[in-house]
C-alpha cells in the first residue's frame, strides 16, 4: 500500500520537465533557451536531457517560462519534484 502527500514548495524547487514535439531540433531549442537567460531576468539551467522523449530536466524561472511555453518546439512543459529532474 503505498500512500501520497501533496508536495510542498521545498520538493518543487522551480525543476521542469519539457518536452519537445517530434520534429523539433534538439540542439537549436536548448541554444535558443541558454539565450535567454543572457539577459539576467530569466534562469535557465538544464540538467538532464531526455532523448526517449525529446525533451529535458531543468531549473526555470522568470519570464522564460511564459516563452516556453508558448515556443513552437515545445509539445508541453510541467512542474516536477526533485525524483524527476535531480541535480
């Protein structure tokens, strides 16, 4: 039997998953996302890559989130626990 608990903000340090739509290009898209946190405003800092599922592990905040999610690579990008995306 196993039991859940609902995670707290200590569990969900800003780590997402994102995944990329199949004809994305890998590289360009995590070119174009250490672009953005050139500016300062945004953190992003990718610590695994998924190739399975095109996609990736990363530490994201500020206004990149917004633009990732809107980004015509990215198929889809959720909140994970630490389980999901360690450092």
């Amino acid at each position: 039997m196993s039991t859940s608990t609902a995670p707290t903000n200590r569990d969900l340090p800003n780590k997402y998953l994102v995944v990329l739509k199949r004809d994305a290009d890998m590289e360009n898209h995590l070119n174009w996302l250490q672009q953005r946190s050139k500016d300062g405003s945004s953190k992003c800092e990718v610590i695994v890559k998924f190739d399975s599922i095109k996609g990736y592990g990363a530490k994201l905040s500020g206004p990149v989130l917004d633009e990732i999610a809107r980004h015509p690579d990215v198929m889809m990008s959720m909140l994970v626990g630490d389980s999901v995306v360690d450092d």
